[in-house]
C-alpha cells in the first residue's frame, strides 16, 4: 500500500498538459548544485534523507527557502507519503505567486478539518485506525481505516429546506442562476431562468437555521425579487392576489379598537394575519387572557404589509 507507482506512468498526462508549451523534460538526472541551473523557480522533493543543497525553510514562511526562488518540501521535511502528495499542490500554488509578484510563498495557510459543524452532520466517532507496524498500513488497515469516513456533505440546507430539496439546487447555484436572472447575458436580454424560483421562497428562515455558517439564502432571494420588481420582470400573477388580499385587509377589513370605557390604551394587541388564520380563537382568547390584566388594551387587525415586502413592492411596505 506504501509503493508509489514509477514517474514513467505519468509521462502521457504530462505531455497532454504541456501540448502548447515548448519544454524539456529530463528524467534519471543527477542534480550537484542548484548553482549551475538556470531557473526562475525551483522545488527541492529529494525524498527522506535526500539531498537538501544546504537549504534552510524561512521562519513562518512554509516551503520557502533562504535562496530566492527555491523551495522545499515532501518527505525531506518530515512529511509523510500523503503530506508529500498534499505539498506538491501547495508548493505549485506558492511557485505561481511567485512568478506573478516575486513574493516568496505567496500561499495561505489551507484551513484543517470539517467547516462542518459535527452536530450537523450527526458524526458517529470511531477509534482512528493506525498501522500495526507503525509506518505503512496493511491492505486490511488501509480499507477499515477509510472505512471510518462518514461520507459527509455540506448539504443540510438541500436536506431541510423544501425550496432546496425540490428544486434540487444548492445556494451556490441558486446564487448563479439568480444573478443571470437579475442581470441577464443572453443576447435578447430578457432570462428569467429564476424567476419562479425567487417567487417560491416564503421566508421561512429555515435555511439559515440549519446552515452551521448562517448562510441565509431566504434573504438573498428576497433581495432578489425587489431587485426584479423594481426593473419590471417580475410576473404580477405571481404576487397579485397577496397584494389585492392586503389590500383589503388593510381597508374594508381593518379594525382598530379602544375598549369600551377607556378613552385611549397603553397596550395595543396586533395578532397580524397568521395567528387568525390559523384559528381565530387563538386571537379571541389571547385578547381575552390580555384584557384580564390589562383592560385598556386595544386591539388592531389588519396587515402588517410583509406581503408586499415578499413582493418586491418597497414603497407599498412602507405605506
């Protein structure tokens, strides 16, 4: 399991890389000194106890060298054969900073672990598995050691959300398909690729609450429709009868009340609109238990306008 395959099994892939690029390629080459090559950079992977030409890492600078333009890592660091593995990607990233400012390890520090918070993924522990031999893992320890993975994605948003879950988008997506729809780039200048999406959102919160960063992407979307509201693509069916049923609530249905025998009222009870349509007992016996302790309260129904705020329609909120 600790065997590497040998580099020539790797020289198809880097001819296809380098197809438009002129290169000379010199493999089974001895190197004596870094002096006699001529190099804009350099990285030093001579392996355990492999030849480190007298190099020395920077102080809090990983992989950079006291030598301008050379750096050093894998195993002759200490690394282990994956380390090794992982600091060749970062050293390749820290070369191409240098060849774009000159800076020496221009790379930042990669975050270790799980973004995840482990609640939410409901992780089941397990006792690590390590090689018995103390170096390299058996075929059997290697499979029961990767076995302990717990397949684990960020998706609690997709799990939770009926939004997400049904139309099968992350917020990534959701946040692509929201902007071309915000700002169109087709050549007509009129897609609306998200246009139902946006309106399908009720601003629940749920997305936000499961997150484990708070990523609250029922904000964004209702951003988004006052964005589209405001540039006049956003269909009125979609919004109009909310609208109209505000309206008259606001209106005809309206009822705003000071208890008899009380010429004003320190306390005023606003149920909204959803607790009396849930059940209107709920807003009658709540009013009653208030008046018991505070008989001047009075009692006001009618809308508080988030409808309008759901559709886009700033102005008519604030009204």
């Amino acid at each position: 399991m600790h065997k590497l395959l040998s580099p020539e099994v790797f020289l198809k892939d880097i001819e296809l890389q380098f197809t438009h690029e002129e290169y000379e390629l010199c493999l089974n080459t001895k190197i004596l000194s870094l002096n006699d090559l001529d190099f804009d950079a350099i990285y030093v992977a001579t392996g355990k106890d492999g030849n480190n030409f007298g190099l020395f890492l920077e102080e809090e600078r990983r992989f950079a060298t006291t030598k301008q333009g050379v750096f050093i890592g894998g195993s002759i660091i200490g690394a282990d054969t994956m380390q090794a593995i992982s600091h060749g990607l970062d050293v390749s990233s820290a070369i191409e900073g240098y060849l774009k400012t000159g800076k020496m390890n221009h790379w930042d520090e990669p975050q270790k672990g799980t973004k995840l918070s482990p609640d939410a993924i409901k992780a089941k522990q397990s006792v690590p598995v390590f090689p018995a031999n103390g170096t390299n893992y058996t075929k059997e320890e290697a499979i029961a050691e990767a076995n302990r993975c717990e397949q684990c994605a960020c998706n609690a948003c997709v799990k939770h959300s009926p939004l997400m879950s049904y139309f099968k988008k992350f917020p990534k997506r959701i946040t692509e398909e929201v902007e071309v729809t915000i700002t169109p780039s087709s050549l007509d200048g009129e897609a609306t690729l998200a246009t139902r999406l946006i309106s399908t959102c009720n601003q629940c919160g749920l997305c936000k609450e499961v997150c484990p960063k708070d990523i609250d992407t029922g904000e964004f979307l209702l951003k988004s429709h006052h964005a589209m509201k405001e540039k006049g693509k956003m269909p009125w069916a979609f919004h109009e009868f909310f609208l109209r049923d505000m309206a008259f609530s606001n209106t005809e249905a309206a009822l705003t009340k000071i208890p008899t025998g009380f010429e004003k009222s320190e306390y005023v009870f606003f149920p909204g609109c959803q607790l009396g349509a849930s059940d209107p007992q709920l807003v009658i016996k709540s009013y009653r238990f208030l008046k018991e302790y505070f008989p001047d309260t009075a009692l006001m129904l009618n809308c508080c306008g988030t409808a309008a705020d759901w559709a886009g329609e700033g102005l008519f909120t604030k009204q």
